[in-house]
C-alpha cells in the first residue's frame, strides 16, 4: 500500500491490505466517552455540511454528468479528515499492516461502523464483505491474546444480534473485566450505540455511506527499522502519559 490520501473503505477493501494489526507493542485501546464524543461530534459537523451543501450549476444537460461533478465538489469540499495514519508491512506477513500510531481513532471509527451495522440488514451484509476476512476481524488486536479472543467473539455475538455478552460461555469475566482494551471496547460500543440512536436513528445508512467514503487520512508507510522505532517513539510522546506498564512492554 503507498502512501498517500485514502477514506476508510480504501484502507480495508485493499488488495494489498488483509488485515490491519495492533502489534504488541502498542498501547491498549484507551479512549473514554470524552474521546469518543468528541470525534462523533467533530464527523457529525462535517456530516451536515456535506449532506447540506450543492455544487454551482453547470451548464449541463446530461445528467450523470452533473451529478458526478456535484459528488466531487461535495467530496473535495466537505469530507471529514482524521490526520496521519503510520504503519509498516512485514514481507514475512504477507497483507499485514502494522499500526504505529492512529489505532485510537482507527478502532473507533470501526465501532462506529459496527454500530451502525446492527441497525440495518443491508449494512450489515456490506459490514461482513468489507471489513471481515473469513470469520475474523480485518482490524485485528495484537496487544494481548485475551483481546484479541475477545473481539472476534464479540464480533460474532454482536453480528448475530446479541446484546446480553457477560452472560456468554466465551465470556472469561475474572479475565475480561480487567483488560483495558476489553473494557473500553465495551463502553465505547455502548456509548456509540446511544449517539446513534439519539442523533441518526433515521440516517443510519446515510451516515455509513459517509463514514466508509467521506472519511479521509494521510497514510505513511514506514518498515521496520531504526526510523519505524523512532517514529512510534515520537508519535506516542505527543498523546496521554504512557502508563508504567505500557513502557515496559514497548
């Protein structure tokens, strides 16, 4: 995958990418409701203004024309952007990509399409054709096995319309229930699952359609080298204090 400009449906409907991959040296998923809101609200302003806005006329009469001119002016004018993505590929993993920094935004922008899966039949299906691999998960979690477990039989449980999913015999509470990633993982899916009830319960597919197509990012491809290491270094020395652990594992 080169770098340059993508939506997220580029980056998953990839020939080149299989799988998206939190290595182990990441930190956990560790965004909290005020981090979610925050970027359901910064996506919901750009949202209206591209399904408000229209492109200047054009002295047209065709009219495939017209309507190809006014989806790129909407797109060029009124897309919504995430920043930088930093991942590297293994040759020895072949159509693995390996996230260095943006896995915070990445894994809840894939909550968010996942939510808005559970509302419609037909989303569903496009949920299962893009953003599945066989049975499992393209963004996949490395950081520990147990999260790993976890969100793939989440994903299933949710997909089959389970809601109910401590109760469940794949459910490991003594285990889960102190997993970082696995409890916000839970909160954010809730938390998002309310804002879409409350501010897109009629706009379901609209708002997925602008999820997978009107959401860019710049994405740079580094490999694993001193200048990869140094890069994620970086990277998570502009966000949140590490924890003590979380150094000891990097």
């Amino acid at each position: 995958m080169k770098a340059g400009k993508y939506n997220i449906k580029e980056l998953f409907v990839n020939r080149y990418v299989q799988q998206i991959i939190i290595p182990e040296i990441q930190r956990d998923y560790v965004w909290s409701e005020k981090q979610v809101i925050g970027l359901l609200d910064s996506i919901k302003i750009d949202y209206i203004r591209f399904k408000d806005a229209s492109a200047p006329s054009i002295d047209s009469s065709d009219v495939e024309l017209t309507k190809v001119f006014d989806e790129f002016y909407k797109r060029r004018n009124f897309s919504s952007n995430i920043g930088f993505i930093y991942a590297y590929n293994d040759e020895q993993y072949s159509g693995k990509y390996f996230l260095i920094a943006a896995q915070q935004r990445i894994t809840t922008i894939y909550l968010i399409l996942l939510v808005l899966a559970t509302k419609d039949e037909e989303l569903k299906k496009k949920f299962f054709g893009n953003y599945l691999i066989g049975e499992n998960l393209k963004l996949d979690y490395k950081v520990r096995e147990a999260s790993h477990n976890f969100i793939n039989d989440f994903l299933k449980a949710v997909l089959n319309n389970i809601t109910d999913f401590k109760n469940q015999n794949w459910y490991f509470l003594n285990l889960y229930d102190s997993d970082t990633t696995i409890k916000n993982w839970l909160n954010n899916f809730n938390i998002i699952s309310n804002y879409i009830e409350n501010n897109f319960y009629s706009e379901v597919i609209d708002f997925y359609n602008y999820l997978e197509n009107q959401i860019d990012f710049w994405y740079f491809d580094t490999n694993i080298s001193q200048q990869g290491e140094e890069l994620y270094i970086y990277m998570n020395a502009r966000g949140e204090q590490m924890q003590s652990n979380e150094n000891i594992k990097a």
